[in-house]
C-alpha cells in the first residue's frame, strides 16, 4: 500500500506540476489591433484628406475598412482666415481641426511628421526643408504599425495646377515608404525585439508589406486622369448612412475654419437643396465625379481599374526596371530637363511606376510677371569637358534673362544648369483666355545638337513659386 501510495502521489506531483507548469506558461503578446488600418492616407497638410474623403466615406461606412492619417506636417504657414494665431500656434489650431475633420469621418488613428510648410512648386525644395530622412523613417514606422494593405498619397509630378511641393513630397514619401516598410534591413532598431536594458530604443515592430498604392493629382485638369485607376461614383447615396458621400465628406471639412472660413460660413446657411445644386454644378463642386484613384503600382498583379481592395494576395508583381544608382560614363552627350522633371524619370523608374500618368511635354503654371526656370542636366559623353551652346525659343514679349549662349563645361559626369525667362505682367481678362505657351530651349554640344527641352507654360493671375 505504501509503495502504492507513493506512486500515486508521486503521479498526482507530477500532474499537479504540469498544471502548474500550464498556469504559469508564458506568452508572446502580438500586434495592437486597435492601430492596424486597412488604408493610410498619407497628405501633406491639414485639409488635404478632403481629396479623397468622398471615397473614404464609402470605405469606412459601407466596406467597413479602417483608415488611418499621416500628415507631413501642422500647417502653420500661410493666412490664418479665421483667427490672428499664426505659425507654430497656428499649425497647433490646424492639427485640432484635422483631426476633428477626421474624427468626423470616424477615423481616430491620425499621425503629423515634422515637415515644415514650403510654398514652392519644386518638390525638392519640400524634401530638403521637411528633412527627407527623418520623416521617411517616422514614416515606414507608422506603415509597420498601422499594417494597411493601400496607400492613398498625393500624385508626386509635375502638372498644371496648384502643383504644391508638399503635396508631392507626401506622395514621394509615401511611395518609398510602400518600397522600405517591408524590407528587413531597412531601419531595423524599428523591429529588434524590445530589450529590458536602454528599453527606450527597440521597437519590437514587424516588416511589413503595403499590397497597393494609389494617387489624387494636384492638376487643374482632373479629366485627364480619367481610366488612370478605379473610379468612385461621390454622388452615391450610402446605404448606411443614407446620404451622399460627398455630403459626408464635406460636413467633415467644415471644421476647417482658419482655412476657408467664408466658404463654411456659407455652406452652413444653405439649406440641403441648395447646397446639392452647389456641388452638381462644375464650376462650385469641391469635388470631380467619379472620383478617380490614379492606380500606382500593386504587389501582386492587378490591372489599373481594379477596385482598391481587389488582388490583396496572388502572383507577385516581381518589378525588374532597376535603375542605375550610379550615372555610368555615357557614349552621346544628352541635355535634358533636369530639376524635379528629372528627378521624377528616376524616381518613377527606380519605385516601378513606368506607367504613371506623366506630362508630355512637361508643364507647369506660374505667376503672370515671374521668371520661369528651365532646369537642365548635361550627361557629357566620356565624362569629357564640352562646350554647349543653348539657344532659347520663347513666347513674344517673354525675355530671355539668363543661360543663353556658349557655356564651357568642366570634365565630370553631368552638369546642372538653367535657362530663366522673364514672362510678361498681363491683365486678367488677357490670362482667361491664354492657353499654355512654350519654351523650347535648343541645346548644341560641340556644334552637334543634342537635343530639344520643351516646357509648357501657362500664365496665372496666381501661382506658388516655382
Ligand atoms: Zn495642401
């Protein structure tokens, strides 16, 4: 009996151990879902979710998606229309009316980065004054928290229209973004494991791989963007919330005041009818309808007008343009437009976006009375020294200031240069009626041309700087 007990007992230690053992396992905690979002939009400043909230309306009431914000910065340049706060003070008003307008929307999870307001046309103005590095790295952090499967950012080119800087910088951030978030190597204290020790720096977060990226241009021209990407009827009534999606959209962007107070003041006096005969009307619609999403590029295979949330999983889209980090010694000397036009043919070829919608010929808006750049890049043949004569074709009564004639270049890879051209002071009844106009710069390399750079020009009664 004895030895029977002590079996027994020696059983019932060793179940009560694995009990035990059982209780006191330990485990792993995952991901906070209460921050994972099936879209983050990705905009530059306060008010420019209102592109895309018509769509955003029918994704979280009736698709039942989660949608996060990530602003590239507070807004605090520019007028202050509604109160004297200006600045950083009012970049801390705009930040409380964006995310009120996204609260609106029922989106909770709304991010800034430390860009700074850069009003300029040049993206690369925005990339240098918002501190590219720094924000791309806050940037892929929130990707690998929030886990989204599409982006929606600004379309990053140049075209005629507001053509802010800063809105394509989202747009350029965003898409590197799209390319590093799920790359292993890429900012990796982001996800080390978490440390007891100097527990401040690990994040303990986890690669992650956005499948889609879609664009909302900053063009004047919206039509030409047409079968670019799916297209979202904004006058569809919601099933659930039983009113339009533009109506949803614009009671969010109502909390906008120290933007475009009038309009709101406005819009709240007018009753439903009147407000619905504002935005049918072309000239009054805040928004264009259908609402395009200028399809960027898919992980996995998927055709341009797909819908947002089709083609999550399958074949991978393997892209296989690489481009060349490193400009190689080239046999021909070429001139080409350089500045943001050329940094965009790199920067659409290194992010495999071959066949986003580009300008041709480029173009852009500038001030009636302002100078106008034409940013060159000589690649020189061999690296050698050249001679490079331009000659500058421009409208009448535009004047040629500076970058016409013979230039001697040093022997190197490539030169940066410019052509800058005077445009003349017209009235505003002359600018309505003026269509684009061009200049085309003739550039000869040791007598041989070497090419003709062409940009469109269209003078505005007002325009950012280029
Ligand atoms: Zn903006």
């Amino acid at each position: 009996m004895k030895s029977l007990f002590g079996s027994v007992y020696i059983l019932s230690a060793l179940l009560l151990g694995a009990t035990l053992a059982a209780q006191t396992a330990s485990s792993v905690k995952g991901a906070d879902e209460r921050f994972r979002a099936d879209i983050l939009v990705v905009v530059a400043h306060p008010d420019d979710e209102g592109a895309v909230t018509p769509y955003l309306a029918r994704a979280i009431y009736d698709l039942h998606k989660r949608v996060a914000v990530v602003y590239g910065t507070h807004g605090g340049s520019g007028a202050n229309n509604y109160g004297r706060e200006h600045a950083t003070g009012l970049g801390d008003i705009r930040e409380m009316e964006a995310r009120e307008a996204c609260a609106r929307m029922g989106i909770k999870n709304v991010w800034f980065l430390e860009g700074k307001d850069t009003a300029s046309q040049n993206v690369l103005n925005s990339l240098a004054n918002w501190g590219h590095g720094a924000n791309l790295e806050k940037l892929v952090e929130l990707v690998r928290l929030t886990r989204p499967e599409v982006i929606i950012t600004s379309l990053p080119g140049v075209f005629i229209g507001e053509n802010h800087g800063d809105h394509q910088a989202a747009g350029v951030l965003a898409t590197e973004a799209f390319d590093l978030a799920g790359d292993l190597v890429v900012f990796p204290s982001q996800l080390a494991g978490a440390s007891a020790h100097r527990e401040i720096y690990l994040e303990n977060l986890q690669a992650w791989q956005v499948k889609k990226i879609y664009y909302f241009p900053d063009a004047n021209d919206e039509k030409q963007f047409s079968g670019t990407g799916p297209a979202y009827s904004i006058k569809e009534v919601s099933p659930s919330q039983k009113k339009p999606y533009w109506r949803i959209a614009l009671d969010a962007a109502t909390t906008h005041l120290t933007q475009y107070p009038a309009d709101i003041e406005r819009i709240q006096k007018m009753s439903d009818t009147e407000v619905e005969k504002m935005m049918s009307d072309p000239d009054g619609a805040w928004w264009t309808d259908p609402e395009t999403l200028v399809f960027g590029k898919s992980y996995y295979l998927s055709k341009t007008a797909d819908d947002v949330f089709s083609n999550l999983e399958g074949e991978a889209n393997r892209c296989l343009e690489r481009l060349e980090k490193v400009q190689r010694p080239s046999a021909g000397t070429t001139v080409k437009l350089g500045g943001p036009w050329g940094y965009y043919q790199s920067f659409r070829e290194a992010h495999c976006l071959g066949s986003l919608r580009v300008a041709d010929p480029p173009e852009i808006a500038v001030m009636a009375g302002a100078q106008v750049y034409v940013p060159l890049t000589v690649v020189h043949a061999n690296n050698k020294a050249l001679k490079l004569h331009l000659k500058v074709e421009a409208p009448k009564g535009w004047k040629v200031t500076s970058g016409e004639g013979e230039i001697a270049l040093p022997a190197e890879a490539s030169s940066e240069m410019r052509v800058e051209v005077e445009t003349p002071m017209l009235a505003a009844s002359e600018l309505k009626v003026n269509g684009p106009q061009e200049i085309i710069v003739h550039a000869l390399v040791d007598g041989v041309p070497a090419g003709d750079i062409k940009l469109r020009v269209q003078l505005r009664s007002h325009a950012l700087p280029q």
